[in-house]
C-alpha cells in the first residue's frame, strides 16, 4: 500500500521480550554492524512473534503506539548521511 510505513524494531538491550503497539513490522536484529537481514515479521491473529534471527519474542500491547516499545528505545531509526 502506497505511503504505508512499516515500523522497524531493535534490540539492542539483549532483551528477551519486547512489546511493540503494532502487528506488522520489520526487526533488525541490533544497531549496525550487529544487525541482522531486516525481516518483516506478521502476527496475524496471534499477539506473539519470534524474529528467526535474533530470537526476541514481540508481543502486541494496544495500548501502545505504532512506534513506542516497553522498555524504551528499542524502535530503529534509519541514521542516514545526507
């Protein structure tokens, strides 16, 4: 879908769980260089995921926004030069 935009997730902390307001979303895995292949991740009809990758377990909390996770700071920014 034009102009959608998928949120993208990372784990930086090492933590086991991360709750994120959104069903649909990309994981990184960590900052550069420990990042691994951004993979899109899709809940479904379930409230859990696991990235395949890194192994952190996303669980959908409504009451958090499309870009807020607990705990903090674990949503990616793209640090692009310009």
């Amino acid at each position: 879908m034009a102009g959608h935009s998928i949120p993208h997730f990372q784990n930086d902390g090492g933590h086991r769980t991360i709750e994120i307001g959104v069903k649909e979303f990309m994981c990184v895995g960590a900052s550069v260089p420990y990042d691994h292949p951004h993979v899109f991740l899709d809940m479904g009809d379930d409230n859990e995921k696991v990235c395949p990758y890194c192994s952190t377990l996303y669980r959908y909390n409504p009451a958090l926004k499309a870009t807020q996770t607990d705990p903090v700071g674990c949503t990616f920014t793209n640090q692009v030069a310009a």
